[in-house]
C-alpha cells in the first residue's frame, strides 16, 4: 500500500514537471498593449455634479402636486448611464432620460411630488448610475400645511 501510494505520487511529480512550457512565449505583444489600454480606461468613471442635491418647495397645500428639475453636469471622463433612480416613498416619482451623458454634457432629473403628508416632509430620491460610488442621492422637502378646518 505504501509503495502504491509513493509510485503514484512520483508519476504525479512527473507529470507536472513535464509539462511546464514557457508561457510568455505564447503571449502576443498586440494583445498586451489591448488590455492595457483597457485596463487604464476602467478607473475612468463618469461624475454626477448637481447644480443643486436639495430643493425647498416651501409652504405648500395638503395635495398639492409640485415638480423641481435637477440639473446635473457629467464632468468625469466616462459617459454617464442613470440605470435607475428610486424614492423613498410613492408619494414622491423621479423621471430620467436613458441616454448617456457624455463628458462635460448636462442632464435634467425631474422630481414629482404629490403633497401627501402633513407639517414638514423630506423626501429623498437614489440614483444608481454607472458612477465611482454606484449611487447618487438627492432631496426635496415642504412644509404641508393641512386644509382649513381638518382636525388631527
């Protein structure tokens, strides 16, 4: 059993040893230069810079649907893809293009609210784009005033 098990371990030995080849001998210098110039452009990541990341809509009325366009530039040097943008309530839709942003353009998020809730009210809205950080975050908040004559 001991000389079995030491005959296989020689004949593995053996056979790993011999196939060794040179592997550089097999790799093309055009597809070295391919990859790294792949490899330099994967850190370059598209930058979301909002003119503004919080919109104020004031003293509004119970039920009272506002709107706030957000502007953003892409100043990276990637184009930037907006994959999904979500709220943290259904009161409140975000809506966006799905076209890239190339560098340097700017883009518009439009932000609906439909004046659910009463006193004061922060709605925060999530971006998910092809950014360093994968997310991007934006708010609105109000102040609702409830209709005359309700009670609590």
């Amino acid at each position: 059993m001991k000389k079995g098990i030491l005959v296989l371990g020689v004949l593995s030995a053996m056979i790993f040893t011999s196939c060794k080849e040179d592997a550089t001998s097999k790799v093309k210098e055009e597809n070295v230069e391919v990859a790294a110039a792949r490899d330099a452009k994967a850190t370059e990541y598209p930058v979301m810079s909002f003119d503004e990341t919080e919109f104020d809509f004031g003293n509004i009325d119970k039920g009272t649907a506002v709107e706030h366009k957000f502007t953003f530039t892409n100043t990276g040097k990637a184009p930037l893809v907006i994959v999904d943008a979500k709220s943290s309530c259904g009161c409140t839709v975000p809506q966006y293009s799905k076209d890239p942003v190339a560098p340097g353009e700017t883009g518009e998020l439009l932000v609906k609210y439909n004046g659910s809730g009463t006193n004061q009210v922060t709605k925060t809205v999530t971006i998910k784009a092809n950014t360093e950080a994968g997310k991007e975050t934006i708010r609105i908040k109000a102040f609702v005033a409830a209709p005359a004559g309700a009670t609590k």
